[in-house]
C-alpha cells in the first residue's frame, strides 16, 4: 500500500530525527571511558533529535499542537490535532551502547489516535499504522501472534529501577506471570515492545510508569495489528495511569486476569 500524504511526513521526519541519533549512539562507546560520563552527551542527543522532530513536523502540518518529552505541552493554532513525540525511547540502552531504542510519533485528532510510528534507525525498522489502515513493518503487513495460551507466550514487561515506585507490586506480578508464561522479556523501550507486539514477536506486554509520549504510537499501531491495548486493569486510562497491556485477545484477557490475581494477594 502507498503511504499517505501524512505518513510520508512523519516518515521524513523520523528519518531525519534518525540520522542525528545514529551519528551520537556511534559516539557513546568513545564517551564510555571518560571521567564524567556519556549522560549529559545523551540528554544533549535527545534535545536535537527532538528539535528536528518538532521544526519539521512544524513545517509540515503548521498549526498543530506537540506533546513531547523535553518541551512538554505545545499548544497550537489547530486545536483538533496534537502530535505525541518521543524522540529518544530507551535512553538508557543508548547511554550503555544497546541498539534497542526508537523514536515514537503519535497523532491525535479530536482526541483520538489516528497514525502512529516507531523508528529504531539501527536496525532501520520502521512501524507505522494509520487508523483503519493495518500496521506495517517498513512494507510488510504485521499480525499480532496467533497463540492462544498464556503457557505458549513470550511476554514482555517493564521492570521498576531505582528512583521508580511499585517494586514490591512489581514482584508480586513477576511471580504470578513466571508460573503461567513460556518466558519473559524486557527490552527497555516501551515502544519498541508495543511495536514487537503487533509484529508476533511477544505475545503480549505488560508495564506501569509510562507517559503518553511512550505510548501513544504503539497503541495504534497494535490495534492495527489485530491486538488489543488496555491499562492493566482492563480499562482505557492508559495515558491518565500510565500503565498498559497489549497483546492479541486471548492472551490479554489471560494475562489480565494472572495481574488481577497478583492484586489479590497484596
């Protein structure tokens, strides 16, 4: 299918954002053994990547509103559009030199989420979905896995760090999911385990502590897949609570359920 006058845009932008971010990650390994550190370097990347994000989608949809990790809330001339931008998803994986990051665009019109990208310009995977269009891996048309039984199911997750809340809930969780799952996985960038989602490769996630910048994308571009994304109580707070599950029916509803059970036993 050819892409869309806005998809084209959000693609450029990305692309552009990506080149900026693939000449700092090729930087970090140097910035490794310096006495201060690479952390000030990244924070640094993170702010050009999103300043190309927000000028050349500025320019090319003049007038609609960003809600972004650095700049935060920016209202616009056009109040029925809002681009949702991370420019830097997994900022810790690129300060230790992983290649699993991404730069997340998400827009809303009148509310609701109608396109959505996630771009990891080192493996130059490029997932996007318009809404009633299907999702896409760079030209691929993708599903959500088809298993059916959580005992069958590689799930995703996020785990709470230092200077984050909920590890002992986190635990409680872990546990509960270990005994049902065939494994677990982390990948340290939201996006990427939504968009790993709606490609088959897990068959569900599961996290908490997010922002909409975080999800924004990915939620579309799972439901595009044939998936479903809730909070992890089943309901549609995601960006108010921050907390989301995603997977293909079937594994949700069983995967809600071991998280209902963990609840029970706090």
């Amino acid at each position: 299918m050819p892409a869309s006058a806005l998809m084209n845009v959000m693609t450029a932008a990305a692309r552009k954002a990506a080149r900026s971010l693939a000449r700092d990650f090729g930087e970090v390994a140097q910035l490794q053994v310096s006495v201060k550190g690479p952390a000030n370097f990244v924070s640094a990347a993170d702010h050009r990547a999103e300043d190309i994000l927000f000028r050349e989608l500025s320019k090319a949809r003049p007038g609609y509103g960003f809600l972004m990790e650095e700049r935060g809330e920016v209202a616009g001339v056009d109040t029925t559009h809002r681009w949702l931008v991370d420019p830097l998803d997994g900022t810790t994986n690129f300060l230790h030199g992983i290649p699993l990051f991404a730069i997340s665009v998400g827009l809303e019109r009148e509310g609701q989420l109608v396109a959505g990208l996630i771009y990891n310009p080192i493996t130059d995977e490029l997932y996007t979905a318009e809404k009633g269009k299907g999702a896409f891996l760079n030209d691929r048309r993708i599903r959500v896995a088809a298993r059916q039984t959580l005992a069958d199911a590689v799930v995703a997750t996020g785990i709470p760090h230092r200077g984050r809340t909920g590890h002992p809930r986190f635990l409680r969780e872990a546990e509960a999911v270990m005994r049902e799952v065939a494994g677990l996985r982390r990948t340290g960038a939201a996006s990427l385990d939504l968009a790993w989602t709606a490609a088959g490769r897990f068959d569900a996630y599961w996290d908490r502590n997010l922002q909409p910048w975080d999800l924004a994308a990915g939620i579309l571009i799972v439901r595009e897949s044939g998936g479903v994304v809730t909070d992890t109580e089943g309901g549609s707070d995601m960006f108010e609570n921050g907390s989301v599950l995603a997977g293909n029916p079937a594994i949700s509803r069983g995967l809600l359920s071991v998280l209902a059970g963990a609840r029970q036993t706090a």
